[in-house]
C-alpha cells in the first residue's frame, strides 16, 4: 500500500531533483561532433556528448522510447508526449487530447515504431492509466484504468510489440503485474502467486521506466528501493513466476535501484542510490556477469544519483548512465564508471541502429555523439 510518507517522497522528488541539479542544468551540454568507434570497438569515456534538440517546451520528459536514430517518443509532466522523426530536428505535440489526461505525468512509453506506442501514467487510483495509439499520436485509446486504490503503477515493460507487462507498487503485500498479449489493448492481472512477499516499506521508482526491463529468454527484472540493501526480482517466464535477491545498491526511503538493464542472459547492471542526495554516489550501482547469481560493487561509482541506463548497441561492454548531476559511462560492463557530461536526465535508451537519446526536466533531449 503507497503510505502518505510514499506519496509525500513522489510528489518532492521535482523540488529535490531540480535542487540538486541547478549548476548542472547551467552548463549546457556539448553539441560538437565526435568520433564513432568501430561497431566492436568502445569509445573513450571522453569521446561521448550529448547533442541537444530543440523541443520547444519546459515539461519533464521521464518517459522515453527511441526507434531509431530518426525516431523517438517522449512523455512528461502534463500528459505531454512528442515525437520526432527527423532525429530530433524537429519534434511534434502528439499528447492526447479529449480524454483527460491534460494533468497526469506519462512516466513511461514504448514504442515500436513511428506509429505504435503506448503510454503509462502514475499515480494512485485511477490516475495510474495506459493508453495506446496506432496513428502516431493522432488519437489515443485508454485501454487500463487502474480501479485498486492501494496501487500506484511505475513502469512498463515490452519483449516484443505484443507482450508487455506493467507493474505497481505492492498491493495486499506483493508488487501487482498486469500484462497484455496484444500490444497494450487488453491487459489483466498476473496471478499474485508467483511473486515473493514484499518487505515492510518496499516499492519501486517511477524515475524513467526502467524499474522494469525485459531481456532474452522470457526473463523480466523488477527492481525495488525503500529498504536497504535494494533487492531485484528476475522471473524467466514474462514474469509470472519470480525470484529475489538482495544487490550491494543501498536502499532507504527515497534510495534503491532506479533501473535495471541487461545486455544479454549474464551481464547486467543496476543503477541508483538516492534522489534526495543527486550527487552521492555511495553504493549507487553493481554489475553482474553470471546472470544476477552474483553482483559486485564497481571499483568506481557512478558521479551521483542515477535514474536511467542503457547499453550502447554495437559495443562489447559499454553502459550509459544518467541522473540530475550527470552522465557516465562504462566501458567494463559496469566495473567502473567514468563521468562525461554535467547537464541533467532523467532517462537514456539506446537503439538497434547505434542511436542512443536521453530526456529529462526542462524539455531536455539530446542524442550522443561519440
């Protein structure tokens, strides 16, 4: 059940962040092109920028879904969305329209191509919502409506354009899952079995969509905060069944694992530590390469708080990371982190083509150059 000390972190996290991350949003980041590794090759840490893009707005984009280097969604504060796809050129207001959404924060998008996608806003009760379009954003179908009101969704989930799982916080002691099996149209509750109780003050973060992530082999990964240490469930069968265990990231009240991402079926990272600290960068991140049998601590941490991350296509071993105080990157598969970039995201995800975009407060997008 989300507890009013819950809800009372959520609606302070805008204030703590953009505290914390004031002189970063002061410095711009760098727009100048760099040089490309060879598709096997990983980039030195300093060769990586990010290139902003003018989206014509100041929402909060948590939400983020890239298709390619030409195409890309994002979602916000407001019940704001755009899409670009002239990689970023120029960026197009798609937000639905007529269906009362104007107030609601889209933490999360997938999208699968220029036309697909599908939205998730957060919230308690019938403010945690999904809706789907088929025409780019031109109309929109809410296609969930959460009716529990101890539930608060924070992430969603795709391993192909027709599954897909959403999760919230837990209700009666264990996280709830919905799923669908024809892109977002339907959805319906997993059965509750399959997932271990809950600890006493745990819950997940709406921070940029990566609280749940999928990879090969049916595996999903559910990573959670509020206690300490943080502790990742993995499931193997599109999360119906699950497995937890604790991690070395530190959690707390407002700290934890923020999210989740593997590179295939043995290497893994976790990123995160707390939104209240944007600079702390204390047990804020572990690697695996066993599959999550086992994780270790880097031998140097990410520079502070951090809410997204992602593995660069075409690379052996490289990580992105990205929080209110900055970007890093790794280029071990997450045994050490080296910073890059000061300017503030909430969100980076990379794509199949080598693109990799990053969104965050203040209408900021960019795409990385390398």
């Amino acid at each position: 059940m989300k507890t009013p000390h819950r809800t009372a972190l959520l609606a302070a996290t805008t204030i703590a962040l953009l505290a914390g991350a004031a002189s970063a949003y002061a410095a711009p980041s760098p727009t100048a092109s760099g040089h490309r590794p060879s598709a096997a090759g990983e980039a030195n840490a300093t060769a990586y920028g990010w290139s902003l893009t003018p989206t014509g707005t100041t929402e909060r984009f948590r939400g983020l879904a890239p298709v390619s280097s030409e195409i890309a969604w994002v979602s916000g504060t407001n019940g704001t969305v755009l899409r670009t796809t002239d990689g970023g050129s120029t960026w197009a207001d798609v937000s639905p329209e007529g269906l009362g959404t104007e107030a609601l924060q889209f933490r999360d998008i997938e999208a699968f191509d220029a036309q697909r996608a599908v939205i998730l806003s957060i919230g308690e009760g019938e403010d945690s919502r999904i809706l789907v379009t088929a025409d780019g954003g031109a109309s929109w179908t809410e296609t969930f409506r959460n009716a529990e009101p101890t539930a608060f969704y924070d992430c969603l989930a795709f391993s192909s354009p027709q599954r897909g799982l959403a999760m919230s916080d837990p209700v009666d002691g264990r996280f709830r899952l919905v799923e669908t099996a024809d892109g977002g149209h339907t959805w319906s509750i997993v059965d509750p079995a399959g997932m271990p109780d809950a600890l006493a003050g745990e819950f997940a973060f709406a921070a940029s969509g990566t609280c749940l992530s999928t990879g090969p082999g049916n595996r999903t990964y559910l990573a959670s905060g509020g206690v300490d240490p943080a502790r990742l469930f993995t499931s193997t069968d599109r999360g119906h069944t699950w497995t937890v265990a604790a991690t070395p990231v530190a959690g707390g009240a407002a700290a934890g694992i923020f999210s989740v991402t593997f590179r295939d079926a043995r290497r893994g990272v976790l990123l995160g530590g707390d939104f209240t600290a944007p600079t702390g960068s204390v047990d804020n991140a572990a690697w695996t390469a066993d599959g999550g049998a086992t994780w270790s601590k880097p031998t140097t941490n990410p520079g502070g708080y951090r809410s997204g991350s992602d593995w660069v296509t075409g690379t052996r071993a490289t990580v992105l990371a990205v929080g209110p105080s900055g970007s890093d990157v790794s280029t071990d598969g997450g045994r050490s982190w080296t910073a890059f970039d000061t300017g503030s995201f909430d969100s980076v995800e990379c794509t199949n083509d080598g693109a990799c975009w990053a969104s965050g407060e203040q209408g900021r997008v960019a795409a990385l150059h390398r």
